[in-house]
C-alpha cells in the first residue's frame, strides 16, 4: 500500500513537472510560470492599470503586459543598473523626453516608481517607437529594439532604411547586441503566451 501511494505520488509530481515544462517551452521562462502560478496576485495586480494606459497609448495591452513582464516582473520599485526606474524601466532621458512633450510640470524621475507615471512614460515612449515602424508588416520587433537599445541601433540593425520593409526574422538576426536580441525574443514570446491564453 505504501510502495503504491509512493508511486502515486510521484506520478503527480512527474505530471505537474511536465505541465510546468510545458508551459515553460510556451512561454519563454520556467521560473517565472512557477512563481506566477504560486503568487497570481504580483502577476495581475496591474492589469486594470495596464489596459487604461495601454489604450490611451493605441497600444495592446497585452504587449505592455509582456514588457512590464521582461523589464521588471511587476516590481514597480526596481531600479535598474543604468538608473531606469519602475515597471517598465524607463531610463531618466526618456521620462524627460516624456515630461516635456506632454507638459508635465515639475516632473521629478523618482516619479518614475509610481505605476500610473511609469506606465504613461513607458507606453507614451514605446507606442512613439512604435511609430517609428509602421511601415513594417509587424513593427513590434523593431520599436521593442527601439526601446530597449535606442533609435540608432534600431536603425542600423534594419539596414538604415525607413521605407523598405524588412523581414522580422531577418531584422532579428541582424541584432549584434546578444542581450537586445533576447529581450526583444522573450517579449514576442510572452506576448504570444498571454494570446493564447486569451488574457492578461
């Protein structure tokens, strides 16, 4: 009886093993579907928040999502080795950028820590990134290059060229910067997994 129980249970784990591996493949970063799935609520704390910006930026929500996801996994506090603050890490050139355009008076970057200050900063700034690229058939890749490595990189890894539109793939490979070409892969990735999932 107790050999038995002992395989049972080792079946479960084995099972629950294979479901995390799973969605791990799926999903781009196993850690992370373990730790959303032990703490939901860090995961979907900002969801509300994240739609209302997102919109007001004409962007999808589930891709802020995905980049709130891969710069500081919902840490609203972070603050990242080059001085990017908050949720979507963005850096104090780009918030000011973002101040001035929106006539933000008094802006300070420590703002940046507050969820709806960061969120408005980093939508206003990916969403014009965005723009950049519209004469793309899928100008995500290319505006979250932007936004993580600047407009010159972006730019020099398409071939210098703003009218010529550019295989995702090929623009991808073209990315000489290792962690660039990752960041941009796992958000894509993330991105697909909360569309299929039909949800933030």
């Amino acid at each position: 009886m107790i050999q038995f129980l002992f395989k049972l249970v080792l079946c479960v784990l084995l099972a629950i093993a294979a479901a995390f591996a799973y969605l791990a493949v799926k999903s781009g970063d196993p850690l992370y579907i373990f730790y959303e799935w032990m703490s939901p609520a860090r995961f979907h704390r900002y969801d509300r928040l994240i739609r209302s910006v997102a919109l007001e930026h004409h962007l999808d929500p589930m891709l802020v999502k995905a980049v709130v996801w891969r710069e500081s996994r919902f840490d609203s506090k972070k603050h990242g080795s080059h001085g990017e603050r908050g949720l979507m890490q963005v850096s104090e050139r780009a918030a000011n950028e973002w101040a001035r355009e929106n006539k933000v008076a008094g802006f300070k970057p420590d703002q940046l820590f507050e969820p709806k200050t960061n969120l408005e900063a980093g939508s206003w700034y990916l969403h014009r990134a965005m723009e950049h690229w519209t004469h793309q058939s899928d100008p995500i890749p290319f505006a979250l290059a932007e936004y993580n490595a600047g407009a010159s990189r972006a730019q020099r890894w398409s071939g210098g060229n703003d009218v010529a539109e550019i295989p995702e793939r090929q623009f991808v490979q073209k990315i000489d910067f290792p962690a660039t070409r990752r960041y941009v892969e796992s958000i894509i990735d993330r991105y697909k997994f909360y569309q299929r999932r039909g949800r933030m």
